[in-house]
C-alpha cells in the first residue's frame, strides 16, 4: 500500500476549528471528520494558484498540508446549486466504502457558504494527466502499469457493484477520476454523480448525467440506468490505455472523426488492431495487447445484457475467462452532435431529460454510416 493511502486517526484528533457539523441543508453530516474553513485555507496558503492540481465540473482541487501530510482539497463553488446535491451524495456514499482501488475521504468543511472535501493526496494525479497530459513521457507509464491499472481499477468497480450493500454505480468512470499513487495504483474518485442502487430493481430512471464519450447508448436515450453503464465506460476507459488516445473527441490524428471506439471496432474488424496500439507500447505482447481490446468490446457491447459484470470483467483480465470472440457484436456509442457532420442523427445532449426508446442500438443504428 502506498504511503498516501493514510488513515485519518492523526488528523482526528484535532478539534474542529469551529466547522458546523451539523444539520445541513436538512442532511445530517454525521460522525465524519469537520475541518474550519480557516484550516484549510491555512494548509492550501490561501488556496495559492500554484496549489492547484486539478479542477472539475463543481469546484477546484488544491494540494494542501494538514498535521504535516499531505492531502487534497476539494471545493464546490458556492454559486454551483446543483453541486451541493453532489457534494452530499459524494459525502455519503464515501464515507461508507473502503477498498485499495477507492480514493479515501478524510473530511470535509461546512461552515457559511464554503463546501470542501478533503481527500488522501495522491502523487502521480490522474489517468488523464499520466496518459495524457503534457509531461506524459516523463511519466512512463509501460504495460505492466497499464495492465495493473486496468485490474485495479476493475477490481474497485467490482467491489461497488458486487460487494457494497446497496450496490453503487459510479456513473462516470473516466480518466481524470482515476487517481494514481506513488506506486501508480489506481483509486476511484470523484463519486458526486453516484447513486446507490437496490438490489431488487431492474434499472433507476434518472436524469441523464457524465461525460460525452463513456456513456452506454441505452442510457443516453433511455436514462435508464443500471451497472452495465458503468462497465461500459470502463471498456472505454481500457481503449484510451491500450492506444494513449482520448474517447472524448474524434480522433483526428488518425485521419479520420470517428470515435476510438468506433475506430477501434474498424481496425478489428479489418484484422489491424496493432495499429490503434500507443507507440509507447512497442514491443510489448501484441497478444495480450489485443486480448485487452477485445475485453473492452465486450464491456462495450450495444445490448447492455450482453455486457458481463465487473467480476467477470476481473476474471478476464486475469486469464481465468476465456473470450468467445464469436459473442461479439458491433459496439454501441453515443457521440456529441457536434462533432459529427450533419447526416448525424441527433443525440440528446447528456444535460435533457427527453424521454426516448430504451431498446438498445447497434453503433450502426445509433451513428449512421
């Protein structure tokens, strides 16, 4: 275990600075550690720019120093409303996990208009910043991280879906929210979009919410959620591994606007999958490079129940599952409008909540050729 996966007892035994730990909004915050806003700004330098290590859709994050350890400083911009419900999703459902492969809460600060997290720090920052970010060649991030990246992270996914009671779907695995320790072992954050979900439901209808490029096509449409999304964006997640290329936006160095995914699913079938593979990775086992192409495939079928669990997902990566290519079809993907030409059919927007069909579509139902 890294040493950045530290518990919280040091910093407990603080006293809280004068931070309202109480009700909130009508939501108790229960036995969570609190922190004053004084605190915080004190261990950020004032929330100093050069503190700055990441920024998302409800707040910044800033690295900061508290009993002499390091630790990362979530804030929610206090005009975001819609952020408050995500702060306190991320508050409950955090708080209540444990696992290598989740990023671990240590506390938060409720006090006037300030709404902050404080999470363990992790050195090496996110997937997104290591495998594509500017200083990526000093990172050197070589197959045997990548694989063990994929496992981790599939591990902690499997841990949400099979182990917790209620089940837990993450609803935007992607990777700026895998965050990757000194020993470069991955850690799932970010869990303001998650929702708990009952074992006794086939799927919660919800309002349509993540990040363009990861979104399973039947919840797009349909804003029927299940786990099956999650494993979705998880297979996406392993193409953007295996080629060092963003799933967000059309793949324009490849000479052509198709996604990876639908880029990826024409190089296999045209028997060329090595080429979709990062230049970094050569000379690296074609055969296992390929093996992790098909898995993601298969996590990224247009049916969701032709997708496997998050065990299963474990277990192929391990060896222990053999893959029947003959099962796999065309994948299924959903794609921002406008990035495509306009013969595109039009996909709603990941921010409606238009009711469409659920029933799911093949990737050449849902983008026409």
């Amino acid at each position: 275990m890294s040493c950045s996966c530290f518990g919280a007892s040091a910093l407990n035994r603080k006293d809280n600075g004068g931070a309202d730990s109480g009700d909130f909004e009508g939501h108790r915050l229960g036995n969570i550690k609190t922190f004053s806003y004084k605190q915080l700004r004190t261990a950020t330098d004032y929330f100093h720019p050069r503190n700055k290590i990441g920024r998302g859709g409800y707040g910044t994050v800033y690295k900061g120093i508290l009993d002499g350890i390091e630790v990362a400083v979530k804030t929610l911009s206090a005009q975001s409303n819609q952020g408050v419900r995500e702060f306190l999703t991320e508050i409950d459902i955090i708080t209540n996990v444990r696992h290598t492969n989740l990023v671990q809460l240590i506390g938060c600060c409720v006090q006037g208009t300030n709404r902050i997290l404080v999470y363990e720090f992790l050195e090496n920052k996110s997937l997104d910043t290591a495998l594509l970010g500017s200083q990526v060649k000093d990172t050197k991030l070589d197959w045997e991280r990548r694989s063990a990246i994929c496992k981790g992270t599939a591990r902690g996914l499997a841990y949400l879906h099979e182990e917790v009671v209620p089940p837990i779907v993450h609803r935007d695995i992607k990777a700026s929210n895998i965050l990757l320790d000194k020993d470069f072992i991955p850690k799932i954050g970010d869990f303001g979009l998650a929702k708990l979900f009952p074992d006794n439901i086939s799927h919660i209808s919800t309002r349509i919410a993540g990040t363009t490029g990861y979104l399973a096509p039947e919840y797009v449409l349909g804003g029927q959620l299940t786990k099956k999304a999650d494993v979705y964006s998880f297979g996406v997640l392993i193409l953007e591994i295996v080629s060092g290329r963003s799933s967000g936006k059309a793949n324009l160095a490849t000479g052509t606007q198709k996604l990876l995914i639908e880029w990826a699913w024409q190089l296999y079938e045209e028997d060329r999958l090595s080429e979709m593979v990062d230049p970094a990775l050569e000379g690296c086992p074609e055969e296992e490079l390929a093996r992790y192409i098909k898995i993601a495939f298969f996590c990224t079928q247009a049916t969701a129940s032709r997708r496997p669990t998050m065990s299963q997902v474990v277990d192929m990566l391990a060896k222990n599952h053999t893959l029947n290519e003959k099962e796999l079809v065309a994948p299924g993907f959903s794609q921002d409008t406008t990035t495509r030409s306009s013969t595109t059919k039009k996909i709603p927007s990941t921010s409606t909540s238009t009711q469409m069909s659920s029933v799911p579509l093949s990737v050449t139902q849902l983008i026409p050729r």
